[in-house]
C-alpha cells in the first residue's frame, strides 16, 4: 500500500438463477460483478486499484471458450474505464450452475 494510503477490500460473489438467469451476454454478467465491487468502494470513498476473480464454471458450459472470451470482454472493458486491473485468482469446474466472485481492493487517503 502507498505511503498515506489505507487499503479497503471488498467482495462480492453472484451465481446463476440467483443475482442473473444465465441467458444474459457473459460480458454483461462480467461487467455486473465487478461493478458491484467498485460500487461498494465508491461507498468507502476509495479510488479502484486491482481485484481477485474467481470463477466456478459447469464442465459443460455451452460455447465455454466463445463464453469466456466475452466474459473477459466485458471485464477488460471496465477495467479501461474505471482504471482497475486484475491482480490474480482462481479457477474451478462444478456440476452445479457458475458462481463467479471478485474481491476488489481500494485505496484510500489516510
């Protein structure tokens, strides 16, 4: 963390059939995740600096490479505008429906 800074973290996790029905444009689910997170930070009154993704996709996920492309879209087209960048995280397959979760880091003045 920069000198005169404070660290604030946030997450927030969505999954299918919950926080999305799953038919919307994977860039759109991918764009309502991470602006959930800056929303929260923007509450701290923190300026965005990077975030963790998560992401638990169905083995059998129709079109999972045309899905993940735009996904990652979606994502690269907020970070530009938002000014945050993807600093790691990880991902699992499941039977289940996808569980996506971003955990967002803030700075702010101390």
């Amino acid at each position: 963390v920069p000198a005169g800074k404070q660290l604030v973290v946030t997450t927030d996790t969505i999954c299918e059939g919950v926080h999305f029905i799953g038919d919307e444009p994977p860039a759109l689910i991918a764009q309502k995740l991470l602006r959930s997170n800056l929303s929260d930070l923007a509450a701290k009154g923190a300026a965005p600096h990077c975030y963790f993704l998560c992401l638990s996709l169905p083995k059998s996920l129709p079109a999972r490479e045309e899905w993940l492309a735009s996904f990652a879209s979606g994502l690269a087209a907020d970070q530009r505008e938002f000014g945050i960048h993807l600093a790691g995280g990880d991902t699992t397959a499941t039977e289940g429906k996808p569980t996506l979760s971003i955990t967002a880091h803030g700075l702010v003045d101390t």
